[in-house]
C-alpha cells in the first residue's frame, strides 16, 4: 500500500510480531487476503525501532526468545504508546494469559486459532 | 820593650800594651821571660838573650808571647842593646812586630801543599781557561802523566769518549756559574787504560769575586766501580737464578697440586663407586632372604636407599600392566609430590617403547628428550618430572618394569659413571620383581587352595564318562534338597530337576563338557523338591590319570541364588529406573514437541484459510494461493520431521553403537528442547568446535544425557532474572581420543553440599524430580567408556563436562 499522499493520514496497520518466519507469512497472507494492511516483523526490536508509533494493532506471539510478547507489552505501555495487543500463544499458560489480560491486551487467541477468530479481533482492536 | 841584663821590663810601650793586653805598671820590673814566654821556646829566647849581654848585637828571632788573656801572638824581634860609659851592656831594645796573622797563613799554606803533595787523592789545578797549572804526584801515579806532560795542556788530554758532550756543558755550566760540581768521570790513562774516579771541582775566586781557577780533587773509583759492576752483575745473575729457581717451583707446585686434584678426583671417584657397590651389596644382601609379606618394605627400603644416594626426590619400582605403567612401591621426599600409582602407558608411548626394548631413559631437563618424546614431554610436564633416570627391568628379555628416579624441583644433571653403575641394580631389581611377583601368583594359588577347602562345603561330584556318579559329596543336600544316595542311584536327577527353562541349556553343557573335556563353567536354576528355585553356579573340570587318561568330569557346585538374585534385583531395579527417566524425560519432550506441532498447524490452517480467500476475491488471485499451498506444503514437512524426532526419541533403537556427530546430535537436541528453553526465556548458544571426530556411542542415549544436562541448566536458572539466563553448549576435543561436551548454565551453581551426592540415585533438589537423572547419565557415559563430571563455573552458574572415546577410523 502506497501513503505518498501528505495529507491523508495514515490508514491503520495490522503489526505481527513472531519469531516463526512460516506463521509470520501465514499470517500475512490471512489478513491480505482480509483486505488489511500488515507489516510483519521477526523481533520485538524490530518493531519497537520501525513502527511502534504509527497507528493500527498488534498480533503479538507471547513466545520469543530474548524480548517475549508481555515483554513488549510491557514496553510499549513504559513509553505511553497504547496500541491495541492481540496475543498469540501455543500454551495454555494461564498465568501468562491473565498478566497480558492485566497488561490491557485485547483478545488472547491459542495458536491454531481459525481466521474468523483472528479477523474479529483485529477488527475490534483497530 | 827594654829589659835590663836580669831580664826585668824597664819600659814597655803602647804597642805592646795592646799586644799583651798588660798595662805597663802591671809588668814593670819583672823578668821579661817568666811573664810572656812559651815553654817550649824559653831556651830559644834565652839563649838569644845571653849573646846580646854578651855583646853580639844586633839579633833576630821570632817567638810567640802569651798574652794576659791566655792567648799566643806571634812575635818577630829586632834586638839590640844600649851601652853604658864602659861599654858595658846596660839595656836590650827588642823591638817587636805582631806576625800572627802572616804566621798562620803561610804554616797553613805549607801543610796544605804538603797535603797535596803527599796525599792519595790526585788534584788537577787549571786556570781559568782551563789550562793545568798543577798536578799533584798522586795525579802523576793515577794518570801515568808526568806533571811536565800535563802542564799547560787541558784536561782534555785524559777524556775517554765515555760522556755525552751535553755532560761537559753541564759540568761547565755549573762551574762558570760558581758552584761547585761533584761527580763520575771515566777516563783514560796515558797508556789507554780507562779508569773511573769521583770528582770535586771548585772553582776559585779572588777578593773581587772573578774566578781564577779551578781546582778538582779527584778519586779514583775505578775499582769501586768494578766491585760496583761485579755486584751488579751478581745481583742480576741471582734475581736471574732466582726467578728460574720460582718458575721451576712454580712449575712443581701447579704439577702437585693438579696432581693431588687428579687423586682427590680418582680418590672421590673411587669412594663413589666404593658407596655404590656397598649400597648394591647391602640391598642385595637385604633381598637374599626375602619372606612373603616383606617384599614390599624390603624394595621400598632398597629404592629409598637408591634414592638419597642418586640425590633424587622421588623413586618407583613400576610394572608394566596391561596398557598402564603401574608404580608398584614408590618414595618421594617431604614436599614432593608423590608418583602417581597408575599412568595410562599412552601418556608415555616414547618412554614406554625405549624401555620395552631395554634401553634407558635419562635426561637432566624435559627440553633433553628427543622431539619424537613431545608427548612424553608433556606429560612429564604435568607429572612435575624435570630430570629422571628410568632403567628397565628386564626378565628373559622381555622388559617387565622399571625403576625410576626423578628430580622434581628442577632440572640436574646425573653423574654418567654412577648411572653407569646402575646396571647391576637392575638386575637386582629385576630379579626381586620377578620373586615378588612368584610370590603373589604363589598367594593367589593358596586363595584358591583355600577356596577349594570351601567348595568342599560345596556340592561336589565326580561323573564318570560312562555317566555314572563316582563320587557325591553330602553337601548337596542342604542345595538340592535330595541326599546324595538319590544322585548315586539316579545320575540322571540334576538334569530332571534342571528348571525347565534352563533344561536345554545345561543339556549342551554336558553334551559339551563330556565331548571336549575341559574347565567349564554355568549359571542354570534348579527346582528343589518343596518348590524352591535355586541358581547353581556350576564348575566341571576334567580328571585324568598320570598317562591322560580321561577318567571324567569332577563337578562343584555353589548355591549362587542369593548373588544372583541381588543381580537381577539390581539389574531390573536399574533398568526399570532408566525407563521411568526415559518416560519423564519423554514427558518433558511430548511437551515441548505439541508446541513445536502447533506452529506448522497454525501456519497450515492460516494459509488455507488465506488461500480459500483469495480464490474467493473476485478475480481469484491465483498467485496467491499458490504460494499460500507451496507453505502448507512446508509446514506440512516441518510438522513430520517434528514427528519423526519424537518417535525416534521414543523408539527402543537397536542399542547398537554406531559413529556419531556429536554436534549434529547437539543441534537436534536443542531443536527439540527449543520451546522449552524459550518458555523459560533461557538464551543458549552452542560453541561447536570444529572439526570434531565422530564418536562411538548410542545415538538415543547420549541424547538423553544430553536432553537431562540441558534441562537440569534450564531448571538450575529459573530462580534467576530472566535475562541472566544463559546456556552454552560447548563441545572439544580432549587428548588423547576424546570428544567432551559440556553444557553450562548461569544459574546459582552447585551447592558443595550437593556436589557430593548429585550422582546419587534418588538423589534431587527438586521438588518434582526423580532424582534420576543424572545418576542414569553418568551410568549411561560410563557404560560407554567415558566420564561424566561437574564443576562450578568461576564466574557463575555450574558446567556439566561428559566426554566420550572418539571413532578409531577418522571421519572419510
């Protein structure tokens, strides 16, 4: 998508951080072909430097090495930048689940999730 | 003065007031003579006095007069009388002139010729110019000049050539100035001869200060300067003879003293020697009557003797056993560390082939050992060995040990001769090794004679060839159950009650045991008559008679049910044990792997949800979902692959060893433990080293140990911050022939106290653990011939180390 023109703003992303390069495509390739706009990034670092203020959402696996998910929640929410937070998660894990909740995420989805899921909870978020 | 004819003063004038220092009232009217006359010349003047009375005037003489101060003039008198009217003499005049100073001179003049003339020293007078005015008579006799031939010539006449001209103007310079000079002149007499004389010249002067003359006193030293030239020539001749006599001395001295250094040499040499035959006799006196049980004191006590007289710090008797150098008895000074009592002979190929073959080793520093020893050097480096003497122990040719002397706290040097001498110590050595050595077979032999008194406790029989039993002992009872009279009526009841599952076994047993008679032996179960199952351990050994004749088997049997039972016990305990490790451990995987199976999974569903989509849109977007199906394709493979190392893990392989890539094998690990890790928020690394050979080991179980190692680092880690938590996993190659892998963590650490039981069966500190893990480890990396230990890390966090026997035949 093309934002050359100065004055429109910005239209909202849909931000996907994970560290699994086959489920960032996938992911990709699912909200494309909802009509959304994605950016997807391998790191929370990546995409702290790149994109952490623009407008949209964030699907955000909770598990990486080095910066997790609650990890950059945590973060983005230290420099005041409240973008909504969808989080992916391959566990059950409940006590991970409930600190993201408290964290203020949006939906919680476990991975394998069906694209309805994922698509309604973007939409909510953005 | 005027004196009457009685002699007596009647007048006495001025001028002999003065001369005599009388007054004249003082000397009026007394007699002349008895006032003013010497003694000596009373009669001289008296008798002069008499003729003037007598009339014969005038006269003349001179005498001398005392004066009032005792002192004498000379006086010259002119004498004459006054007469009477008779003619009669009435007065005498004499009129006196004071000549003392003109007296003097001219006597002394008089001598001093005389001197001159009649003295021993030769004088040459010249004038001022130079030109002889006189010589003395001595001159004539000294010269062989006559006066008449010297006078009016110069001295010249008589120069010898001798002195240098600046030697006469020296002379001349100093005389012309007034002074006087002394000297040596050589001279020449007149008939050629030269002579040597000490000159004095002076030169004289008249009233107004102008030289006149000179006169030169001369003596003749000529033989003074012989006795001179004479003394000189002997002074030199003795220093000459002296210098020759010290130098000989000198000579005989060095010749001495090196010769009482070349006996001190040989003497020291030979008390050496003396010292080393003594020890050698002594010690081998001390090894003439060797008891069992005294060996080892005995030979410690001989090397320790060696020792303190090699001055060495440390000494062994070593075997050679198996691949190992054993140090059999050993002794070390205080403050040196002790030989070890095993090396590994691979440690030592160099050393251990040149004492195989007979040959010595000594060196007085490790850099002296030849470059084909570089091994041996390090590890005489690290066994703190800087100088050694090694000598072989050889038996029949055939090398059995050695005897070794080793300096540790520095490099020296061996005297040559005394490791020379050693020989005889081999020998001796070698020879009570080889006692020893009968002696402890000898002990083994009585162990066994012992343990065949115990057998007799045992079941025993003898089983002739035809079958029958020849012999049953009574002991069979109390093991089978049946007395020995039911084995002697039925031969055949051991196989009956042989339990069944057993029955074939021990059936080819005999069948052997009788076909090809030999020492045999097996383990089978008996069924006793009250039900009882009991383990035989069976031993059958063939009798024979003296010409070998086979007269059958003789049997003993041992009830071995209770070792055999605390076998299997401990066997099926182990084994049940390292599965329960293996299901948590699989547990664990099952975990990790349905995360790792649920990422493919998402990606699938997704890209087919994406892809139905995409066909959906108007138009379809083909590319799309092509590309959406060639990543369901992948994830479709990721997810088998995950499946596949799930059930490899699972799979009971073959248990057969084959090459391993120990890295590969690390790789695959950490993939599988991969979600695992991140769950915990563990950071690992794996510090391949490469190239790494292959290792000989069971695929499944070195995964397991590693898969235990690196769950206990992630485990030990979860009590510190997330971003401390650090694992490595690191693999080297260890000399000689071993791979380690090491896997550390930056947790906490082992507890000392932990350190010491953590290789423990149920052993744990963790609230769920087994305490299984890594006792089956390390029996896992033992059983395959390596090590596994632990340590702390400096820094922090603990390090598992395993190492395991690299493949022989490298990687092609």
């Amino acid at each position: 998508m093309n934002s050359a023109l100065p004055l429109s703003p910005a239209p909202p992303t849909v931000f996907v951080v994970d560290d699994d390069e086959q489920v960032r495509r996938a992911l990709d390739r699912l909200l494309r072909s909802a009509g959304l706009a994605v950016r997807v990034f391998h790191s929370a670092p990546a995409f702290l430097e790149q994109a952490a203020d623009q407008p949209g959402c964030l699907i955000l696996d909770m598990k990486m090495p080095k910066v997790s998910g609650l990890d950059l929640q945590a973060i983005l929410a230290d420099h005041g930048l409240h973008m909504p937070v969808i989080f992916l998660t391959g566990h059950s894990d409940v006590p991970a689940t409930v600190r993201a909740m408290k964290g203020g995420a949006i939906d919680f989805l476990t991975k394998r999730f069906r694209a309805k899921d994922l698509l309604a909870a973007v939409h909510a978020a953005l | 003065v005027v004196v009457d004819t009685q002699g007596r003063i009647v007048r006495f004038n001025q001028a002999c007031e003065q001369v005599s220092g009388y007054r004249f009232e003082e000397v009026a009217g007394k007699v002349c003579w008895d006032l003013f006359l010497v003694p000596e010349e009373l009669e001289m003047v008296q008798g002069i006095f008499a003729k003037l009375v007598a009339g014969e005037f005038p006269t003349y003489c001179e005498n001398y007069w005392r004066t009032r101060d005792n002192g004498r003039r000379r006086i010259m008198w002119s004498n004459t009388v006054l007469l009477d009217e008779n003619k009669r003499v009435q007065y005498v005049i004499a009129t006196g002139v004071d000549v003392t100073q003109a007296h003097t001179a001219e006597s002394r003049l008089r001598v001093l010729t005389r001197a001159m003339e009649a003295g021993p020293s030769s004088v040459v007078i010249t004038d001022a110019q130079g030109t002889i005015t006189y010589v003395n008579p001595a001159f004539a006799r000294l010269t062989g000049y006559a006066p008449e031939e010297v006078i009016q010539k110069t001295p010249r006449l008589w120069k010898s050539g001798k002195h240098p001209a600046e030697f006469y103007a020296a002379l001349w310079q100093t005389l012309v100035q007034g002074r006087e000079w002394r000297g040596e002149f050589c001279n020449k007499k007149k008939n050629g001869e030269l002579f040597w004389v000490y000159s004095t010249i002076s030169p004289i002067k008249d009233e107004g200060g102008k030289i006149t003359h000179f006169v030169a006193v001369v003596v003749d030293i000529t033989e003074r300067k012989h006795y001179e030239q004479a003394l000189e020539q002997s002074r030199q001749e003795l220093e000459h003879k002296v210098a020759e006599r010290t130098s000989d001395l000198e000579t005989t001295v060095q010749n001495l003293l090196q010769e009482v250094d070349a006996r001190r040499r040989v003497e020291n040499e030979i008390q050496h020697l003396l010292q080393c035959e003594r020890l050698v006799t002594e010690i081998s006196t001390d090894f003439t009557h060797l008891e069992a049980g005294c060996f080892e004191t005995r030979v410690r006590e001989g090397i320790r003797r060696l020792m303190v007289f090699l001055k060495a710090e440390r000494a062994s008797l070593s075997e050679f056993v198996g691949q190992n150098i054993c140090a059999t008895v050993s002794c070390h000074e205080d403050g040196i560390p002790p030989t070890p009592p095993r090396i590994p002979g691979t440690e030592l190929p160099w050393s251990r082939a040149q004492l195989r073959v007979g040959k010595r080793i000594v060196f007085s520093k490790i850099d002296d050992l030849p470059g084909e020893a570089a091994w041996d050097r390090e590890t005489y480096r690290k066994l703190g060995t800087q100088a050694l003497i090694a000598l072989p122990l050889v038996v029949s040719g055939k090398t059995i040990g050695a005897l070794v002397f080793v300096n540790a706290s520095g490099a020296r040097n061996w005297p040559a001769e005394t490791v020379q001498r050693l020989r005889l110590v081999e020998d001796l050595f070698a020879g009570v090794l080889m006692q020893w050595r009968s002696e402890k077979a000898l002990t083994g032999a009585e162990r066994r004679y012992h343990a065949v008194a115990d057998f007799m406790q045992d079941w025993e029989y003898w089983e002739s060839p035809e079958g029958a039993l020849l012999f049953c002992s009574p002991a069979c009872e109390r093991i089978t159950g049946c007395p020995p009279q039911q084995f002697l009526a039925d031969p055949k009841l051991l196989h009956k009650i042989v339990l069944q599952e057993d029955a074939r076994l021990w059936a080819e047993f005999h069948r052997e045991a009788f076909a090809q008679p030999q020492e045999r032996s097996l383990q089978f179960r008996i069924r006793r008559p009250d039900g009882a199952i009991r383990w035989i351990e069976h031993h059958s050994r063939p009798v024979t008679d003296e010409k070998g004749t086979f007269l059958g088997l003789r049997a003993s049997n041992r009830d071995h049910t209770d070792v055999k039972q605390a076998e299997l016990e401990s066997q099926r305990l182990h084994e049940e044990l390292a599965r329960v490790a293996r299901m948590t451990m699989a547990d664990h995987l099952a975990a990790s792997l349905a995360h790792e199976l649920r990422q493919p999974l998402a990606a699938i569903l997704s890209n087919a949800e994406a892809a139905q989509q995409f066909l959906e849109s108007q138009p379809p977007e083909h590319q799309e979902v092509r590309e959406a199906l060639q990543d369901i394709v992948q994830n479709d493979d990721r997810a088998s692959q995950i499946i596949r190392r799930l059930r490899g893990f699972y799979r009971r392989a073959s248990q057969e060893r084959a090459p391993l890539d120990l890295n590969k094998l690390i790789d695959e690990t950490l993939s599988l433990l991969r979600s695992e890790l991140i769950l915990c928020q563990v950071s690992w690394q794996h510090n391949a080293s490469s190239p790494l050979p292959l290792v000989f080991g069971d695929r499944v179980e070195i995964q397991q140990v590693l898969m235990n190692l690196i769950l206990n680092a992630r485990d030990a880690m979860l009590s510190s911050p997330p971003d401390t938590r650090y694992l490595v996993v690191g693999t080297a190659l260890q000399r000689p022939n071993h791979a380690r892998v090491s896997v550390s963590d930056s947790g906490t650490g082992i507890d000392p106290a932990t350190a010491e039981h953590m290789f423990e069966p149920f052993f744990t500190t963790k609230e769920s653990g087994m305490g299984m893990g890594l006792p089956i480890c390390r029996s896992i990396i033992e059983a395959h011939d390596g090590r596994l230990w632990a340590a702390n890390h400096p820094n922090r966090g603990a390090i598992f180390h395993f190492t395991i026997p690299v493949c022989k035949v490298s990687n092609p």
